[in-house]
C-alpha cells in the first residue's frame, strides 16, 4: 500500500494528475500497478487524507490539491488536533498520575498489555483511543472525558494513518508503557513528560509523512532514476 501510495502522491506532485484532473478508474489503477482492489482503496484513502484527492461517489477520485498541506482526520486538521492534544493530554496526564485509583491502573496496565500483543492495526488502534480515554478517567474530570470523547473518531483516524504509513505501534507501545510507569509511581512531572514525549513523536512521524514525496521511485527492473 505505501508503495502504489508514493507511486500516486509522487504523479500528483509532480503535475502528471493536475488538480481538477480525475484519477483513472479502481479497475485501469488496479491492472496498471499490478495490485488488489482492497490495497488500492487503501492508497486512495491515505491520499484523501493528505487532502490531495476528493471522492465523489459515482463520479470517482478528482484531485484537489498538488502538496500536502495538512492532513483531515474525520472533522479535525491535523494541526488543529495536535494543538488540543497538547493543551489537553499533557496536563490530564499530570492530573490522572495524582488522582489516579487503583482501579484506573488496573485497567491501564490490561489495556497495555493487549496493545503489546495485537497485531491488527485496526484493533490496536481501537484500544489505543481506550488508553487515552482511561487517562481522561484517572483524572477525574468528567470535561476531560468528554473532550477526548469528542475528539475520539479523529483520533482513531490518525493512528490508523500512522501506524500504516508511519510503522508507529511499537514505538507507541514503549510511549503508553512510560506513560503507565509515571502515572503507576504518582510522578505528575513524569507523567506530563512522558506523555509530551509521545505526541512529540506523533507530530515528528505525521510531518515525515507529509513531506513531499520522493520522485526517484525505483522503476521495477530497473535503477532509480
């Protein structure tokens, strides 16, 4: 999937697809790259997210867009959402390590465990928005809950997105189990550190992603150019 992604990213920075221009039909994309349908869609749908093609039901993928700008997880900007994130996540974390019962810690450690052993992205990504809202929990703040509630589909959309173009989930694992750790031993300043840490690596992966695509993609057989 990331390859036929780079492939179509690098066509439409490159001007081979101009905006307004409509890509070609699933079918004539599916035999010109040699791949299924079901990798495709998937390409397709990173390069709506990138904001770099719409979907028009019936009609087809039009470009809209020659650059990455900033990537749309359901409602939400990417920027917009690391923005929240920050003025959110960090200080819960801080709360949950003061507040937190033994009973949140419990129910932290089973999520991360789980995490540690899923292989499906699509599950991981489901207990990873779990592990944030059980933080949201600990602090014991229902409005805290409830804002990560708000922001929990566009949350799930952007993990999903960087665990497949990113290969984030074992790195996220080792992040959430330093988050746990702080929050086990009551360090709010760990606490807070940690998780600042992790969205830091969320903003650093997502801006690998975004940047512009390579252009000397190796041709098969052949040497890149």
């Amino acid at each position: 999937m990331e390859a036929v992604l780079a492939h179509l990213r690098s066509a439409i920075e490159n001007g081979e697809y101009a905006v307004g221009d409509k890509l070609p039909s699933e079918a004539e994309l599916c035999r010109t790259l040699e791949v299924s349908r079901p990798v495709l869609r998937e390409a397709l749908r990173a390069l709506q997210t990138m904001g770099l093609t719409v979907s028009k039901t019936g009609k087809g993928t039009f470009v809209v867009a020659n650059a990455v700008e900033d990537p749309t997880f359901g409602d939400y900007a990417a920027s917009d959402l690391l923005e929240v994130r920050r003025h959110v996540e960090i200080p819960v974390a801080g709360y949950a390590a003061v507040r937190r019962t033994p009973e949140d810690l419990d129910h932290l450690a089973h999520l991360l465990e789980r995490m540690e052993r899923e292989t499906d992205t699509t599950s991981w990504v489901a207990l990873d928005t779990l592990f944030h809202l059980a933080i949201a929990q600990a602090a014991q703040n229902p409005v805290f809950r409830r804002v990560i509630e708000e922001i929990r589909d566009a949350l799930a959309r952007q993990s999903a997105f960087l665990n497949e173009l990113g290969g984030r989930r074992e790195q996220s694992n080792r992040e959430h189990r330093a988050i746990v750790e702080a929050l086990t031993d009551g360090s709010e300043l760990d606490a807070v550190d940690a998780m600042a840490h992790h969205l830091d690596r969320v903003e650093t992966t997502l801006t690998d992603i975004v940047r512009p695509a390579r252009t000397d993609i190796p041709t098969e057989g052949g040497p890149e150019a």
